[in-house]
C-alpha cells in the first residue's frame, strides 16, 4: 500500500503506459493527489484516488493507462 507520505509536490504522475499524465499539486487529504492546472490539457485541476498508484520512486506511477487515468479522474469544477 503507497502512503500519501511518499507523494510529493511537483513530482510528475506517469500513466501504466508510460505517458505523462500530470504533475502533483499536493496531496488533497489521504487519499487523493490533486494534479496541477498548468500542466492539464483543459486547464483545471483534477484527482486521481491515491489506490490508483502502483509505486513512487522519482515518479508517482500510476496501474492504469492514459487513457483510462482521463477517463475516470474527477475535476474540480
């Protein structure tokens, strides 16, 4: 199980594929990572459920692909 410890501000969030997909904000709570707005292709924030990371090392990898990761990450709107 990842800790939201091991996630930290400006780390970059790669897809299972490899594909960029973001850059943290920080962390929203325990359990989700809030993305930054600069970095999406619609210019908001979104949140991905800390249960999607598979590992952190430089680098939060995520277990899903990006497509999926767009699919189904939440917005704030």
């Amino acid at each position: 199980m990842i800790s939201a410890d091991e996630i930290r501000e400006h780390m970059e969030v790669l897809a299972q594929d490899g594909a960029h997909v973001g850059t943290v904000d920080h962390m929203d709570g325990e359990s989700r990572i809030k993305l930054t707005k600069n970095d999406s292709p619609d210019g908001q924030h979104h949140y991905i459920p800390l249960d999607w990371v598979d590992h952190v090392d430089q680098h939060v990898h995520l277990a899903k692909n990006a497509d999926e990761v767009r699919k189904d990450w939440s917005s704030m709107n």
